[in-house]
C-alpha cells in the first residue's frame, strides 16, 4: 500500500511526513498514533526513522496490527528504522530518550474534538520540555473553536483566522513569534495545523520533501501577535 498517496488524497497527516527534514537527528515521537497512518507515511518517506508512538486505545492498536500492516513498522527495516508502541496516555510522566525527542507529532483526540488540555498554556510548556535542544512540535489543532468564536461573526484577514483556534491560541502565548500555522484544503478536512521554533526557509524545506508536499510546506506562516 502506498501509504504517502492515500494520505495525501484524503486527510492532513501527510504533512508530519514532512517533519523530520526541519529537526535535528534523533527520535520522533507521535502522540495520538492511532491505526498508525502517520508512522506509515514517515517511515515510506525517512524508512530510517526511529518512531515512539502512544496511543492509549489497546483495541485499536491490536485492530491496526491486524488489519493495517502496524506490526510490520515494529520490526527493525533494512536500514534500522522503526516504530515502537505504547499503549498509555501521552500526558502521564513517560520515560523519554535521555537527549530527548527532536520532534512530537500531537494528533490527541476525544469524541471528535481536540484533548480540552491542549488548549491550557501550562501543557505546551511540558511538553517542549521532551524535546531535545532545536526540536520541534507539530499539531494536529482540529478546526474553528466555539470558545474561541463566542457565538459571533469575525471577520478576519487571511493570516489571522488562526485566532479562531483555542488550540493554536495557547501554543502561540506559550512561545510567542515562534509558532506558525496553515490550514488544510477542505478536501483533507479544513484542520489547523501547528509547527513551533524559528520559521524554517520554505524554500529550502520544499525542496527536502516528496513532490505531493512540496506546494503543503510553503503554505506555513508565523502566527502574529494578538491582544
């Protein structure tokens, strides 16, 4: 299965595969694994990888060794990359790598909607405290929040709709100039998307990536400053 081309057709999580070329060497963590889609499209694309995915759902994780080809990422390949699994909850105190992780992908979700923590300044901090020095979260922040619209009409320019995710609110206040955003087409589900740390040349990153993300990379911009 061409996982790079199935993802790219139908969802947002072709865009972590795009990740590993703006990080330092080192593991790469994914917070909310699920059938392991993610792992998939980054070990086709960097089959050198070293994955740690978390996942709390055990069912889901023995459906998608059964059915989704997971156990196959667990075994080492034939250049040493591979996917190791948890079965916990990303947010309880986990033993990480002793330089830390130089990504996490976060794709944390219950019944359809972002993990309410994840919109809480204090947890963003904890978590880059996983990342070794130069590493880099990346979000899956969901779509428009109704906290964050009020019920109201906003009109808002291009580079400012951001505001209306409470998810990227708190990222931004957590590491203020230094988060950036995009949204995805709605044909891959109009989520919000998240990177943190300096805004990588675009150019340059385009030109690191298979050909269907190289036009998805150059879509990131920095979040401004809001009230």
């Amino acid at each position: 299965m061409d996982w790079l081309i199935l993802a790219a057709e139908n969802d947002y999580r072709d865009e972590f595969a795009s990740l590993p070329p703006i990080v330092p060497e080192g593991p790469i963590a994914i917070y909310g694994l699920g059938g392991g889609t993610a792992a998939h499209l980054m070990l086709d694309v960097w089959p050198s990888l070293q994955l740690e995915g978390w996942e709390i759902d055990e069912i889901l994780i023995d459906k998608a060794r059964e059915y989704f080809e997971l156990s196959n990422l667990e075994r080492c390949n034939e250049v040493g990359g591979r996917l190791q699994v948890h079965i916990d909850d990303a947010f309880s105190p986990i033993q990480i790598p002793p330089k830390g992780y130089a990504g996490i992908i976060i794709d944390l979700f219950s019944d359809g909607k972002v993990l309410s923590q994840l919109q809480e300044v204090e947890i963003w901090l904890k978590l880059s405290d996983r990342l070794m020095p130069d590493g880099r979260l990346m979000v899956n922040c969901g779509g428009v929040s109704e906290s964050s619209t009020d019920g109201k009409i906003h009109h808002q320019s291009v580079d400012d709709t951001w505001i209306q995710n409470s998810t990227i609110k708190a990222l931004a206040t957590a590491f203020p100039g230094q988060v950036h955003w995009k949204r995805t087409p709605e044909s891959q589900g109009q989520n919000y998307l998240a990177l943190t740390g300096p805004l990588p040349d675009l150019t340059s990153w385009s030109a690191t990536v298979p050909g269907c993300l190289s036009e998805a990379v150059k879509q990131w911009r920095t979040c401004k400053p809001f009230p």
